[in-house]
C-alpha cells in the first residue's frame, strides 16, 4: 500500500534514540521506519534535518476571559498557528471555571473557542477555582473520566485561589481519579500584604511587581503544597517554578521519596527582575508570576533541567498586548504595576530558545530536550504514545530541525497576535525550518501553512508518572 508521505534523510532523535532512517506516513500516522519504504505520493527531502518528536506544549492560555476590560490577544486560531511556526504540534491550553460556574460548562465554553480553529491538535487542562460540594463529588470526577485528567489549582489571585482545606479537598479527588493537579506556588497573603506596602510608599512601576513576589513567597507555596501532596499522597506538579529557592523545595522532596514533577518556562532561562524596570513603564511587557529572578537563578534553572528536577518545560504563553487599551498599557486605568496582567507570549520561541541555550549551549544533550519538551508532557498528561516520540503507529508530528539555523527573534516573523516579544532581537541557533501535524505540513520556512480546525480535541488518559 502507497505511503501518503515519505520524508528521506533525516537524522531521527528521540528521548531515547539517535538513528538514520526514512519516515513513511499513511493516515497521518507514521506507517514505518527504515530503508526503501516503498513508494510514496509525496516526498521531502529532509538531508541534513533532524526529526524530533513535535512540541507538546503543556502550559498555555488562549482566549481566556479577563477582567477589567482586559483581553488576551490570541484565540485558538493564531495561537495554534504561532505554535506550529516554533515546532509544537500539541497544545494543552487551559478551560478555567468561573467561580459559581459549573466545571462542565466551563469545559463547554472553551471546546465552543477552540472548535474549528485550532490548526494542531489539543487537550485541555481545567482551572478548578470553585471546589463546591456538587463539583468534588460528581462533575471532576466525571470529567476526569472523559479524559480531562489534569487540572490546575492557584494558591493566589482573588479570582481563582483556594484556602489549604479547599485544596487538600481537591488533591483528595485527584488521587481516587488518577489525574495530575498542576499547582501555582506564591503564598498570596503575602503577596497583597507587600503589594498594600509599596502602594503605600508610591512604588507602583512595573519593576515592583517582581518586589511583590519574591523568591520567599513562592518557595514558601511550593514546600505548602509538596506538604499537602504527602498529606493526600497524591503526586502534584508544581507550575512556572522560578529559581533556587523554590527548587530546593522540590529537591528536599525528591530526597525524601516524594513524586513532585516541576515544569519551568523560557522566562526564567532569558529573562531576569531587571528586564521588568527597563524603559519606564516598558518592562510591562516581562510582566509574569512568578516573576523573572536574577542570572544566579537562569543557572539554577539550567542546572535543575540539566540534572533532571524538571520535567516539564512549557511555554506558559499568556498573551496580552502591550500598546492596546485591553493589555499592558491599561487605557482608563492607573498604570499600576499591580494592574497590568501577568503573562507573556511564547508559544513560538519556547522550542528555538532551549534548543540554542541548552543543546547548543551544551547544557543538555538533544534528548533530554526532547523529553522535556515533548515525551515528558505527554506522558504525565496521558497523551503517549500518541503524542511525544516518533514510533510506528505514533501520529506524524514531526518538527524537522535545522540545529544551525541562526535566527534573530523579531515580533514581525512570529505568528502570533501580540504586538510584542520579550525577546526582540535575540539571536538564536537551530530552528524547525519544517512541521507536520499527523502528517500535513503546518509550517515551512518561518510560514504558516496549515488549516485552522485541521487540529483535533484529544481525550488524555491518565498521567503515566
Ligand atoms: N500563572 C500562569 O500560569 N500564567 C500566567 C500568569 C500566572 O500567574
Ligand atoms: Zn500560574
Ligand atoms: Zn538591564
Ligand atoms: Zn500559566
């Protein structure tokens, strides 16, 4: 039987393996792996190139309502489609309830934003931000079961925080369904009672947001939470972790035996607290929580994604304009640091930034980037072996690398909606000059070249810890 595609030349790298061979694919599935495959319809020839296992991107918003008058700035449509421009081919954005909503209705909402416009496939992840009764007893539990299986609790944000109990409560559910809760990590009393401070004391620019949150306040949340997770005995993965402190929280757990998985993010590998007090009011656009730390802690992070304390490494992309009245720049409102929304793009620079650092920086070897960026998140969010390695019977999402690619990061060749990049200029080594999602070119040569709605919802399974 004729192969759909035949893609020749490419060294094949996956968490595990190194290995010359032809990829042939039949149904967006990849059919075989091997010499003289036969004949195919179509062929790229991809000597020089090596082929990963696509991106899943574990950690990302889209279209999520905001308060305030704010809004982000990508749907699920330039969203996906700046993600496939970087390499990703799985997105895993989050349908985050409304306090007094039902967690099935806001699941509902979110499949009504991504249906039709995705370009590449997706899972969702729920925001629980209201563990009522009729919630812990009968809608996570039979959600989990429909294959949303990993859900986020923040232990800050007036909107979205639960209390110690309220979380025990919830890990409790977790831990009979099988799903992975993803937590945030800052303490949020301490948070206001510092942001209160320096209101007081006319500190309001964006250099203080990184003041409101320190190191201390996040390492704090994280040892709260490993405890809880012992407490329940219940694995727990701990979000955006930022720097030292919160990382010898999660090796003291570790030593003790416990299953603490951690993800970090490219912000805190590039950027630092500094960024956030540059031009004025500009460091708005390096705005995130946790905030980015110092170069001291982008070693930290380095070292504890080379040693393995990480997992996970997404992207967190939390799209928000800068020079809009509905983002950073709050038209109508004080230009408090307190006010701007927290968050950054970075669904397209994600892959391109840890590959230059990392493997061509020497400081992880190419399989440790693909396990952390692709086969890791797909196994503790149930999507392998669908997703995250390339094996016979795998989907075809194959980002075809050029690892000396030089790039210089401008916002004008990104595909996403957002009228800024924290990482202008950047020049960056290695590049997916090519994706395919289950088999169809998404993007080739910096273009956007695949269909909106092409990308499928995906049930996971539960986590493969
Ligand atoms: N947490 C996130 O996960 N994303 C954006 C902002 C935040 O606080
Ligand atoms: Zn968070
Ligand atoms: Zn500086
Ligand atoms: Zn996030």
């Amino acid at each position: 039987q004729e192969l759909d595609l035949l893609i020749t030349g490419a060294e094949i790298i996956t968490a595990a393996d190194r290995f010359s061979a032809d990829i042939g694919i039949r149904n967006g599935v990849i059919a075989a792996l091997g010499t003289d495959l036969g004949p195919a319809r179509e062929t790229i020839d991809a000597g020089g190139l090596l082929a990963l296992p696509g991106g899943v991107d574990a950690h990302c918003h889209l279209d999520q309502p905001q308060g305030f008058g704010l809004r982000m700035a990508d749907d699920f449509a330039s969203g996906s489609r700046s993600a496939a421009c970087g390499g990703t081919t799985t997105i895993i954005p989050f349908a985050a309830q409304i306090k007094g909503q039902s967690l099935r209705a806001a699941v509902d909402d979110y499949h009504q934003r991504a249906n039709g416009k995705s370009c590449i496939d997706y899972a969702f992840h729920m925001i629980v931000s209201d563990p009522a009764p009729a919630i812990l007893e009968q809608e996570l539990p039979a959600l989990i079961d429909e294959g949303y299986t990993s859900f986020k609790i923040y232990m800050t944000y007036d909107d979205l925080k639960l209390n110690d109990r309220q979380i025990l409560d919830v890990l409790d559910v977790a831990r009979q369904g099988g799903a992975l809760v993803m937590v945030h990590a800052e303490n949020s009393d301490c948070i206001s009672w510092l942001t209160d401070r320096l209101a007081a004391a006319g500190k309001t620019t964006p250099q203080y947001h990184a003041t409101s949150r320190p190191q201390a306040v996040e390492r704090e949340a994280t040892h709260r939470a490993i405890t809880f997770s012992e407490l329940v005995d219940v694995p727990i993965l701990i979000v955006h972790v930022s720097g030292s402190e919160a990382i010898e929280q999660i090796r003291w757990a570790h030593q003790r035996g416990q299953r603490i998985f951690a993800e970090t993010c490219p912000q805190y590998l590039y950027l630092t607290a500094e960024d956030l007090g540059h031009g004025h009011y500009e460091g708005a656009k390096c705005i995130c929580s946790p905030p980015p730390r110092d170069s001291a802690n982008q070693d930290a992070v380095w070292q504890g994604l080379a040693q393995g304390t990480f997992s996970v490494f997404s992207s967190d992309h939390a799209p928000f304009n800068y020079d809009d009245p509905q983002g950073k720049k709050l038209k109508g409102r004080e230009q408090k640091f307190q006010y701007i929304p927290n968050g950054i793009p970075g669904l397209e620079t994600r892959l391109p930034l840890l590959f230059s650092g990392g493997v061509n920086g020497g400081r992880i070897s190419l399989h440790q980037f693909v396990a952390l960026t692709s086969t890791q998140p797909a196994k503790l969010y149930g999507l392998y072996p669908r997703k995250g390695s390339l094996m016979v019977g795998s989907d075809a999402d194959i980002a075809l690398w050029d690892p000396k690619r030089q790039v210089t990061i401008r916002n004008s060749m990104l595909h996403h909606d957002v009228d800024y990049t924290p990482y202008e200029g950047r020049t960056v080594t290695g590049w997916p000059v090519m994706t395919l999602a289950r088999g169809k070119l998404v993007s080739k040569d910096f273009e956007f070249v695949g269909t909106p709605g092409a990308g499928a919802f995906m049930r996971c399974d539960k986590p493969m810890l």
